[in-house]
C-alpha cells in the first residue's frame, strides 16, 4: 500500500509513520524540512514541500492508495487559518483523482466546549477557538470533496491525545504537582479524564484507512476516567499518597479572576474546565463500525508517563 503523511514528522504522524513502514506499506512524507539523522535511518520517501505550494504537492499524492492529512497548529493561532483551512484546500485540490482514501486527522474540539453529558458523532459541531474553527473547516473542505467524488474519506477525532514524547507538557506538569503534593481536586467527584494515548490513536487511522466500513464516516476516539482514578494511577506510579484536597469550584474560579494578572499563574479558567468538565466522548461508533478496541489501557499509558517523567529527573 502507498501511503502518504503530511505531519509526518510530528508527534502523531511521526508514530503512524513508523508504523505503516513497520507493516511494509510505502511511506511518503511531507514536510517543508530536510529529513534529520534519525529519519535516513527509514526508508520512508521525503518530499520536501509545503502546504501553501500546489505545484509541490501532485507528485506527492499522485498514486497514493492512502493519505493520512495529520498537519495541524497547535500554538500559533496566526499560522492555524494558512494551514488548517488554505493548506488542506491546496491538498485537495492536489489530490483530487490521484489518491484512492483520505485519512482526516481532527479533534473532538470542533463540537465546542462542552461541559457535561455524553458527545456523540452526531452531536452539533460548535467550535469556538481558532484551532477549533479552522479544524472543523479543514473536516469541511475533505468532506466536501469526498461528496464530490474526489476520493473516499474518513475523519478521526480524537480527545486530548498524549504520549511520553509529546511536546505539550501539561500532563508533566501535574504529575510534578502529584509528586509535590501540590494537587487538589476541584469541584465535585467524578469530573472526567478525556484523554487517549497516540499509541490508539495510530490504531485508529489505520482502521479508518482499510476499513470498508470508514468510508464516509466520522469517528470520536478517546479514552475515560474519572479525574479521581486518572490521578489515583499516577500517585501509585510515582509511589506517593494520592491528593485529597478538593477546593470548591465557585471558589477555585474567583481566585483565578482575582490572579489573572499574575504572569503564569497556574490556576487559569480553562484549568479549572479541564478539571471539573464532565463530558464523555462516545466511541461505541469506532469499536461497532471498525471492530476498534484499545491497543494500550490508561492505566499501562499513565505508568509510562510517568516513568518517562521519572528518567527525566
């Protein structure tokens, strides 16, 4: 199989490479870079190009039996309307009649932030940020040409994604504060850990991309906990009494409005929502459609975590 990967070299794509190369496939990678060290090692095929330039693109696709779009912005909010929305307009039209199936990598951010009940694929997309916005746009332009006949297409949403060699360090940082006994809970019992490992997720765009049944369907993917077990894990990793301080949520957001101005303040609104959202990501449609089950449990993902956090001491 030919496949094709823009984000090849991030923290999703680069372990889907890996992976397709692993099972035999032909493996193309994007990127706007010269491969580094460890990449001549593979015998993946580099093409040097960039979203933003068409006639860099049909040799890319041409042929492909499947194209993985895992490009995405996760910081820069002045590059994310060029690459989500204006990059994937150019990958389509590039690829439109040379690729056979397109893999749409996405986010459950596009149904807004939801802060209880249980969200399924046919929930109402409501986005709010920029990332958001301009990830559900790109979902629309794919989609859109899949109507069209273009190609097959199938989009992959996954929750908040994570893996011992990820860049954000959100996760790091709260173990650091489990470790410190610096933890507290906030609001209720039972608030929700929406979170899935990238190892399941890699699971999840090859089951898109060879399923019959993914053709023309969108898939949330995630995995759940209760704030309370998900810390309980980590605290056992790390070998420590797990945290029982639990600050009312009312509370906790009128000192976070009172600190703002503080630079860096920890206790920010969207930590807050992070810690007393109760939200849950139905992926009864993966596991029935695409016969998906979860290839790394949280539990074994969180003590990996954390091991990774402990070499890093």
């Amino acid at each position: 199989m030919i496949v094709a990967i823009t984000g090849g070299t991030g923290f999703i794509g680069r372990k889907l490479a890996l992976r397709c190369l692993a099972q035999g496939d032909e493996v193309r990678i994007l990127s706007r870079y010269e491969p580094d060290e460890q990449w001549k090692l593979y015998s993946a095929n580099w093409y040097r190009a960039d979203l933003g330039d068409v006639s860099g693109l049909s040799s890319f696709v041409d042929g492909v039996d499947v194209l993985f779009h895992c490009a995405g912005q996760l910081t820069d909010e002045t590059m994310m309307y060029q690459l989500h929305v204006s990059g994937t307009q150019n990958l389509v039209d590039a690829a439109s009649g040379r690729i056979k199936h397109w893999v749409q990598l996405s986010s459950v951010g596009v149904y807004g932030p939801i802060s209880e009940g249980v969200v399924t694929e046919d929930s109402p997309l409501n986005p709010m940020g920029e990332y958001e916005v301009t990830k559900a746009e790109s979902d629309r332009i794919v989609l859109d040409a899949a109507k069209r006949g273009a190609f097959s297409c199938s989009v992959l949403r996954p929750s908040n994604v994570f893996g011992a060699d990820m860049k954000n360090q959100s996760l790091f940082r709260m173990i650091d504060m489990i470790e410190r006994g610096l933890f507290f809970f906030i609001g209720k019992r039972g608030a929700s850990a929406n979170y899935i490992h990238v190892d399941n997720v890699v699971e999840g765009l090859l089951l898109c991309a060879v399923k019959e049944e993914a053709r023309g369907k969108a898939f949330n993917l995630s995995d759940y906990s209760t704030i309370e077990r998900f810390v309980q894990i980590i605290s056992d990793a790390l070998e420590c009494n797990s945290p029982q301080l639990r600050m009312p949520e009312r509370f906790a957001r009128l000192i976070s409005k009172s600190l703002s101005v503080i630079t860096n303040f920890p206790l920010t609104q969207s930590r807050i929502d992070a810690l007393s959202n109760r939200s849950l990501y139905s992926i009864d449609r993966i596991q029935k459609c695409l016969g998906y089950s979860h290839v790394i449990s949280m539990g074994n993902a969180l003590q990996q975590l954390v091991a990774a956090y402990k070499s890093r001491e």
